[in-house]
C-alpha cells in the first residue's frame, strides 16, 4: 500500500475496532439489564424468583445457539448492516418487554388477578427469548470486521483490548441500574429497560454511519494473507468438504480436549453469571446492603475484577505456563474457590467496601477461565476449525443458565439465599477437578494436525 493507503487504513481500522466495541457493549445494555430489574419484577409484580430464573434460562440457551447459528450466517452477509440491524431489533424487544404490564391490561381488560399476571409473565417471556435469539447478532459480525480490518499478526494483541467490551457493558449498564435503584426504588424496574433500549436504538444509528464491511468497501486492498515464516503453504481448496469434514471429525468432534475445555466452560460460566445476574438480588439478601450498592459491587465485580483478571491470566499464560491456557485455569479456579469461602464467610456488619475486595478478587479469578478457555479452544483446533470449536465452547456456556437461571432462582426459593454460596462452590470445584484432567496437554494442537 502506498503512505496515503496506510494512513486510511490505520484510520478505518482504528475506527472500526472502536465502533465495534461501543457496539458490542450495548448488546450488554440490552441484555444484562434484566438482572438489574428483578428486585423490581418480583417486588413491583410478585414475580417469583423461580419464575426470574426461567427469563434468565431461556435468553441464555437461546442466546447461545443463535450466536452458533448466526456465526454462519454472519460470514455470508454485511457486517455493518448485520450488527446496526441486530441491535435495533434488541433494543426494540426491551422496549416491547418494558411496556409488558400495559400489554398484558390490553389484552385481558383488568390490572391484577391471575389471568393479567400470567399473560404478562407470558408476554414478557416470549419477549426475552426473542431478544436472546437476536442477541446472537452481536458477536459473529465483529468477529467477521476484525477480521477484515486486522492483520493475522496483529489480531491477538488488538483483539484483547476489544474484549473489554464486555466488561465495559456490563459494568456501566449495573452503574446505570444501581442510579436508578436509588432515585426509583423498585418502581425502576421498567427505566432498567426503557433507557438502556433508548441508548442502544442511538448507537445502531451510529454503528451503521462508522462502520464499513471491510477495507475494498472505502476503496482500499484487501488484506494480504499473511504467511508463516519457514512454513510452507499449502492451499486448501474450500470446495473440498471431505477435507473438512475428515479435519472437524478428528480435531473438533472426535479431539478429547474439546470436550473438556467445553464442559469446564459450562462449570465456569455457572460461577460467573451466578454472581453476575443474581448479585442485586443475592447481595442484599445475605449481606445486608441496599440494592444500590450491590449495583455498584456487580460493576465492580465485572469491571474492575474481571478486566484485570483476563490481563494478568494472559500474561501468566505466555510468561509462565508455557501458553498452556488450561493450567493457568487450574489455578485460577483454585483462587475462585478461596475467595468464594472468603466472602461467603464475612459477616452482615462489615462494610460494603471490605466485602467488595474479596467479591472483586472472585471476578479476577473466574474471568481468568471466562477468556483464556476460548483461546485454549482455538489453540487445540487449530486456525483450521477454531470457529466451529469455539462455537461447541460457546453452547457449552450458555447452557450453565439451565443451571444458574432456573436452577438458582428454585433453589433460593425453597433452601434460601445462603444455599447459592454452597452451589457456587460446587461447581467451581468441579471446574477445577475436570481441568486438572487435562494438565498435561500440549499448549495447542498444531502438531496433532500434521
């Protein structure tokens, strides 16, 4: 490229990777806010906490297979208007479910009883799911930007900076919440969806003027493949499917590791959104703090904990382990442990801000795994089928809220608030322990493929 070229394109790429990120922490918006609400569903509508549980399982199990379905869909269509699109649709459905009592009044004529509660608890429930199934339009289309936007030897460095997307959203979107909390009180319920909706229906505007497909969309090269120093390529014809079949079958489906790695995500992503998406509610109930602070104690929890956990597991990863993702996780599941004792163990009378380092110390630990899993996964399956295996991860993870939606949301009903710390425990050991199975892996499964 000419210097004209490489200043554009550094430009572009600068401006899509931080388009794709504002982008991608409103689908947060739009998602997690649900977790922020509850204390209001059940307060405001007599929503049972078992019935709280079933949102949050449905959205999640959707959540994950459409995020399977839409990776391929994703690599057929326009990125910028396949993500712009997605998260209008998204911000439409928070808009359908925050209005889910005038519905329901509209459709059975009264505004209590039986019938007007299980026609909105009804509405609201085919609402989530149906934001669960467009959520899937978040991810698969950045994947595919980056992708276009930046070199091979770049991508890890950059792609970890965009990571904290995700942080980002969901800690400002519980700063939002625990705001509204203090100013609404449980009436806040509806704001908790209202205005994050009204953010993100903004920023699909804005992602559909800063974005472009990718680089011959403004008139630049594309990007050259980039070519392994003393490796000789050797092209793989994309029309021969025996070969990939034959590849998947021994490095995805038939590769032991695979399965491992996804059934610790499963135990992972139980620890993480156990505390994620019952921490308003969890908090309060068994430490005694407003539900404003535990708003404040969940951003923290994902913003400060979790960011610096995925960092420093990643530098430990390279610098110590030799790139073996798996043992870093071992021993971040072994800090999970300690520090979920830790805060289980603190009394109600001790402030909130002692009790939020040891809460914190549990996200800088759980989302150790939470990252370095996915890059483990794409490691053992090489660049060849990465996608397809990280798609197995991604099931795997959104399947845990069968345990900690519903499971969680019955448990507390019947055994109490305190019970959820034993069950968080459980599985963190359980990750640990299918973890250590894999100990002596290899780093990746590079040499497994020739």
């Amino acid at each position: 490229m000419t210097p004209e070229q490489t200043k554009r394109f550094k430009y572009w790429q600068t401006r899509t990777i931080v388009a794709t990120m504002i982008g991608y922490a409103l689908f947060y918006f739009v998602r997690k806010n649900f977790s922020l609400a509850m204390p209001g569903l059940e307060a405001d509508l007599g929503i049972s906490k078992t019935s709280l549980g079933i949102f949050l399982t449905l959205n999640g199990v959707v959540y994950g297979l459409s995020r399977f379905v839409n990776g391929i869909l994703a690599d057929r269509m326009n990125a910028r208007w396949y993500m712009a699109v997605g998260l209008a649709l998204c911000a439409l459905a928070n808009f359908a479910f925050g209005f889910g009592e005038d519905v329901s009044y509209w459709i059975t004529g009264q505004h209590d009883g039986s019938q007007f509660t299980n026609t909105m608890i009804l509405f609201m429930g085919i609402m989530w799911v149906i934001n669960g199934l467009l959520q899937g339009t978040g991810f698969p289309p950045c994947a595919r930007l980056l992708t276009h936007w930046i070199p091979p030897t770049e991508l890890a460095t950059k792609m970890s900076i965009w990571n904290m997307s995700h942080s980002i959203g969901a800690g400002l979107i519980f700063v939002m919440g625990a705001v509204l909390v203090h100013y609404f009180d449980n009436s806040a319920w509806r704001l908790c969806f209202l205005i994050p909706a009204a953010f993100s229906l903004l920023g699909a505007v804005a992602l559909y003027l800063a974005l472009r497909d990718k680089p011959s969309s403004v008139g630049l090269p594309e990007l050259e493949q980039m070519k392994v120093p003393g490796e000789e390529q050797k092209p793989v014809r994309k029309s021969d499917k025996a070969y990939h079949a034959a590849f998947l079958r021994r490095m995805v489906f038939g590769n032991p590791i695979v399965w491992v790695l996804s059934v610790s995500n499963f135990f992972v992503y139980i620890v993480r959104f156990s505390l994620l998406d019952w921490g308003m509610m969890l908090l309060p109930h068994t430490k005694g703090i407003s539900v404003a602070v535990a708003g404040i104690m969940v951003a923290a929890f994902e913003f400060i904990g979790g960011n610096l956990g995925m960092v420093i597991a990643g530098w430990a990863t390279d610098r110590l382990f030799g790139s073996r993702a798996h043992r870093t996780c071992v021993f971040c599941m072994l800090g999970t442990i300690v520090m979920t004792i830790v805060f289980w163990c603190i009394p109600d009378t001790v402030s909130p801000w002692v009790m939020a380092v040891p809460f914190m110390l549990i996200a800088f630990f759980i989302y150790g795994p939470q990252a370095l899993l996915g890059i483990a996964m794409s490691n053992q399956a090489t660049k060849e089928a990465s996608a397809s295996a990280n798609g197995i991860l991604g099931v795997f993870g959104y399947a845990s809220t069968l345990i900690s939606g519903v499971g969680l949301g019955f448990i507390a009903d019947r055994y109490g608030w305190n019970s959820i710390y034993a069950v968080i425990l459980v599985f963190a050991v359980l990750g640990l322990l299918t973890l250590t199975t894999i100990w002596k892996a290899a780093p990746d499964g590079y040499g497994a493929a020739k």
